[in-house]
C-alpha cells in the first residue's frame, strides 16, 4: 500500500507542485505584461486644420537688395556719370 511517506509519492507531489509553481510564474508574468501593454500611451499624429503659413518676406528682400546692388554696380561703373 502507498502512502504519502511512500519516496515515488513524494516525488509525483514535487513534480505537481513544480508544474503548479510554473504556471503560477507563468500567470503571473502574462498578466503583468497585459497590464504593461494595455497602459501604453497611443501616440496619433494628425496634419494641422489650418495650412501652414511660411512667410518669405526675408528671401524677397533679400533678391530686391541683389538687384539693387547690381544696379548701382553698373552705374558706378559708367565713365560717363563722373
């Protein structure tokens, strides 16, 4: 007859609480990494409602100054003017 004393019980009751050990580990380790997943933050990126404005007044002034300045270029170099 067996009993609980009986070594191969002992040894079936250690490999079922292993088993049970595992599993619990297991649970617990899914369950923890739902948990992380699921607190996530989403992140959306979404284009503006209104356009976007780029104001080029700089570069205009800037093309007004070279031509000015190419302008005057010729006409101090004109002989005449002096």
């Amino acid at each position: 007859m067996s009993t609980l004393h009986d070594p191969k019980n002992q040894n079936l009751i250690a490999h079922q609480n292993s088993k049970i050990k595992n599993a619990r580990v297991l649970l617990s380790v899914m369950l923890a990494t739902y948990a992380l997943v699921a607190c996530s933050p989403t992140v959306k990126i979404e284009p503006p409602d209104k356009p976007i404005v780029i104001n080029l007044n700089v570069k205009i002034e800037h093309e007004i100054k070279i031509k000015v300045d190419k302008e005057l270029d010729q006409l101090l170099s004109d002989d005449e003017l002096f």
